[in-house]
C-alpha cells in the first residue's frame, strides 16, 4: 500500500506565486523517504497541504489510501506532524502539550497520560514534564515536537528540519530514534539541510526545486551515479618542509604546504592516486570527502534543473 | 465511535482553556473583582445615595444585575479573542488543525472556555455585591440562567470572530475600545433607557446589549424596560448569526490556513 500518493499537485498563493506545479510523488508503506530541495522550492507547502496546514490549488493527495477531499478526519488520523519552527504553547508544560495533542485525536485521558510517560521516557523528557516548555532547550523543544506527534500512534511521520539548531550528539540519538520507530513500522517522511542526514537515515528520495520534483529515486541508484567525488588528503613529507606532489591524469589544487584537494573520476579510482604519491616518497597521513557524496548530487541536480530552465527561456 | 472522539476532544480544548485563564488568574479574575467594586462604591454608594430610586428599586440594587452582566460580557469576549489570537500568534492553533478535530468542536470549546471565565467572574462580582446590597433577590432563576448562558456564548463568539480577523495584539482590544464599551454604558447598565428623551430612547432601543441587560435585570429583580421574549429572541438571533459567521470562518481558514 502507498503510504502517500500525490497526484498533480499544484499550489498557488495570492499574489501569483506558484509554488508547485503539478507535482507526482509516491511514497511506500515503511519507507524511509527524504525530501529535498533548496529554500523556497516547495518543500513546507507540500508538507502543508498534506497535513491539510495549506489549501491546494489542485490536485489529489491521499494517504493509506484516504482522500484529503473526500476522506479528510480519516487521513488526519494517519499523519503525525513534527513542523519546522516551535508551534507549541510556550505556558503549557511538556506534559499538557503531548496530553492535549493527544485529546484533539480523540484518545482518552487516561490513556493520553500512559502514553506520555512512555514517549516522553523515550525522548529523554520525563524529568522535564512538569516545566513550562519554553524554559527547555532547542533540542529538548524538537524532541518534544516529535513525543507530540506520536502520541495518537500515527503510520506516518512526518518531520520537517527535525535536526536543525540541533547539537551533533544528540542529532545523531534522534537519528537512531528515528530509525528505530522506523523499523517498528511507521513510514517516515523527512526534509532535511543536512544532506548526511538523508544518506545515512533514508532509503528513497525526491528532490523538489522550483515547485518540480526534479529527481525521485532511490538513495543507492542516486549515489551510483555520481561520477566525481572530491577528496582531501593530509599529506607527510620528508621532516617539516612542505608537500608539494604531482599528479598526472588528475585534477589538484594545493590548499596549503601539507594539503591537496584532488577531483577524482570513478573510472580513475584511487589506487593510481596513492601509488603517485608513493612514488614520490609522500605519505597519506588521511582522507576524507570534500562534500557529503549527496551533497554534490543535490548541488548538480539542482545546478543543472536551473541552467536547463535557462537555456530554454534563451 | 465518532460522538465519543468528538466529545473527548471538545474536553480537551475545554480544561485547556479553563487551565490558561486559571494559570494567570491575577490578570484574568482578580481585575473584575477591583473594577466592580469601585463602580460599586462610586456609583452605587457615593453617587447612587443622591439618585434614589431606579425603576422602583434602590440604585445599588438597580445597577448590580447590569454590573454582573457587564463583567460577563467583558470576560467572555476578551478571553476568547485574547486565547485564540494567542494560538493563531503562537502558531499553536496548528496542533488543532492538523487533528481531526471538527470545526464545530473547535467552536465549542473556545466558547466553553469564554463561559467558564464570565460565570466566574459572575459568581465574584454577586459576591462582592452581597457587601453593598443587603437584599440581592432572584425572581426568575431559568431567564436568569439562560440570559447568561446565551449572552456569554454571544460574546465568546465575537470574540473569537475579531481574533479570527486580528493580525496584531492591537486588532483585539480596538472592539473592545470602541465598540463594546460605548454600547455597555449604553444599554442600561447605570439607567433605566425610559429615562432617555424621546428619540434617543429610540436609538437605544437598536443596542442588543440593552436587551441582555433588561433580561438579565428581569431575571434579578423582576423588572425590565423591554419585553422578555423579544430581549430572549434577540440574543438567540445574535446567537445563530454569530456562530455561522464564525464556523464559515473558520472552515474556509480565514487568517488561519493559507
């Protein structure tokens, strides 16, 4: 079963501006999916429309197989929804705002209160039930958004920048969290700045720019066919003087006396780099990717979407 | 299954708005307390000893029913427009859109919220008005009843129209200012509108809260300058035109979807 369908979707504001423009995407049952695209693209709005935040212009959309027109008190009941700014009550406790989100999906008090201690014991909050929510943290503040929109147990979850302003350590435990209720079966849709974000937690992909998906695959497909990666690599000489090697076939850019940055063509591989640098008595202290491998995908999806739009206005 | 969810969320939306105005009961029930108490030492003892009789009542007693009555209008408006503006502000209106909560439930619940505050705030003011008035006696408890039940629901959904509209904290206390006020002191509250010469008497007859005065006043001390089931139909008319602007409203998302 599809856990979403969108058929066609096109929105326009007042004022003209039209931020889809007929947009297709599916989305499977126990998917992790990520949604992609710049500021601006069409990311919220889609989001918006879903979550019924937004009127569409046209379109279909449904969700487990519920029509946002015609069938829309059963598809609100599927959907849990992690916004991207704070859109809680700043006075109320963290326990009032999970209990009362509950309340509006019809689940008794009794049983909103047994849930929050367990979704709220989850997400590391507990001790923190009885404070007013804005005394917490940026981070404690997202973990609740996230405690809010599971507590009327929905099958799909939808979290839009769930990590942003979030530190590294705790981003990477919302992560296993994440994966974790993923496994347990509730398909998760996610958009996301930090592009390392979707390569290491999502399976499918869609990039959206200009209101037009733009790209709509799998992760694997879409890494394969990447055909350049950048690399840096910290280089060791002979004593303190500086490294400053050669590299036939190969594009490098010295960054300073012990640094280079090489642009490597998957059919060149890396062995014909280090085997140079052996020759020339220079050792690879360590290396690592100049940009997420996702990262340059999306900067050239994107590049390309728009000098194409270009060329076709010329 | 569906009256139930519906039943479950419309106390959720309740004991969130009875929570909100009892976390800051400072600003929310203490000010009526002060505010009638000075119009009751001012008016009614200080000026109210040189009028004389009202209507055939003493003047403090003639004022304490439009007195009540102002505080139930005040508090079920402004409690409404300041809490659902508060929501649309916060964006945490949001946590009800995205639920399968019905608009009606909505409605309701805000309302609910509006008539805990004013019957309240009710209760307060009757009790301070015990202190003045020796004598505070009830001669029809059902109109009383009704007439604040129906008042209040009237006002919490004007409140909740002009929070629908506001887009500044400003927007929600200029009703108040110019409109609510000006028609309070008007209908009644400190004077019987026979009073009034000829055509003024008239105009005053067109201000709707005139009626809910003189009912609520009936309710109180069986007196009253219009008649009960006009004053009756005219709240219910005010009633019924109110809640289908505020459920259109709020269904096609004014000010609160895009």
């Amino acid at each position: 079963m599809k856990a979403l369908s969108i058929q066609n979707l096109r929105k326009t504001y007042k004022g003209g501006f039209e931020a889809l423009k007929g947009i297709h995407l599916e989305v499977e049952e126990g998917d992790f999916f990520a949604l992609l695209g710049p500021n601006g693209a069409g990311k919220s709005t889609t989001i918006g429309i879903i979550s019924s935040l937004v009127n569409k212009t046209s379109g279909s959309v449904s969700v487990f197989g519920y029509d946002l027109d015609t069938q829309l008190v059963d598809l609100k009941r599927q959907i849990g929804l992690v916004p991207q700014e704070f859109n809680f009550n700043q006075f109320e406790t963290v326990r009032q705002i999970v209990v009362n989100q509950a309340g509006y999906y019809g689940v008794p008090r009794h049983v909103a209160h047994e849930r929050a201690e367990h979704y709220l014991k989850q997400l590391g909050l507990w001790d923190k039930r009885n404070n007013a929510a804005r005394m917490l943290s940026g981070g404690m503040k997202r973990r609740l958004m996230i405690a809010r929109a599971l507590l009327h147990e929905p099958k799909l979850l939808i979290l839009d920048e769930p990590t942003a302003g979030v530190d590294i350590e705790l981003r990477r435990s919302m992560w296993d969290y994440l994966e974790e209720i993923n496994k347990q079966g509730i398909t998760i849709i996610l958009t996301t700045h930090y592009l390392e974000e979707a390569e290491s937690l999502c399976r499918n992909i869609a990039i959206i720019d200009h209101g037009e998906i733009v790209e709509n695959t799998s992760i694997k497909r879409l890494l394969a066919t990447l055909n350049r990666e950048t690399f840096i690599l910290d280089l060791s000489g002979e004593g303190e003087q500086a490294v400053k090697p050669e590299l036939e076939g190969f594009t490098m850019r010295q960054i300073d006396d012990h640094t280079i940055e090489v642009d490597v063509v998957k059919s060149q591989g890396l062995n014909k780099v280090f085997d140079q640098l052996s020759a020339q008595q220079i050792k690879v202290l360590s290396m690592r990717n100049k940009a997420n491998r996702l990262e340059e995908l999306f900067v050239d999806l994107v590049e390309r979407g728009r000098s194409n739009k270009s060329a076709a206005g010329a | 299954m569906a009256s139930s969810f519906n039943l479950v969320a419309l106390k959720t939306i309740w004991i969130k708005e009875c929570t909100r105005f009892l976390r800051i009961w400072v600003q929310t029930l203490v000010p009526p307390a002060i505010t009638m108490t000075l119009y009751f030492i001012i008016f009614g003892s200080i000026v109210g000893e040189r009028i004389g009789d009202m209507s055939g009542r003493p003047y403090m007693e003639f004022i304490v029913p439009g007195l009540i009555m102002m505080s139930i209008i005040t508090n079920s408006y402004s409690n409404v427009a300041s809490s659902f503006f508060s929501a649309k502000f916060q964006r945490n209106i949001e946590e009800m859109l995205v639920a399968p909560v019905s608009t009606s439930v909505i409605i309701a619940g805000y309302v609910g919220g509006g008539l805990a505050r004013a019957l309240i705030v009710a209760v307060i003011v009757t009790v301070v008005s015990f202190y003045f008035v020796d004598n505070v006696s009830i001669n029809h408890l059902g109109i009383l009843v009704l007439t604040v039940i129906l008042t209040s629901t009237l006002f919490s959904l004007a409140g909740l129209i002009n929070a629908v509209y506001a887009k500044t904290f400003d927007d929600i206390s200029i009703v108040p200012t110019f409109v609510l006020t000006p028609l309070t002191y008007l209908g009644g509250v400190f004077f019987s509108v026979t009073l009034l010469p000829g055509v003024w008497e008239t105009i005053a007859r067109f201000n709707p809260i005139l009626y809910m005065v003189n009912a609520f006043r009936y309710g109180f001390l069986g007196v009253s300058d219009v008649n009960i089931s006009a004053a009756l139909a005219v709240i219910v008319v005010f009633n019924v035109a109110f809640f289908i602007t505020a459920y259109t409203l709020l269904q096609r998302g004014v000010g609160i979807r895009s």
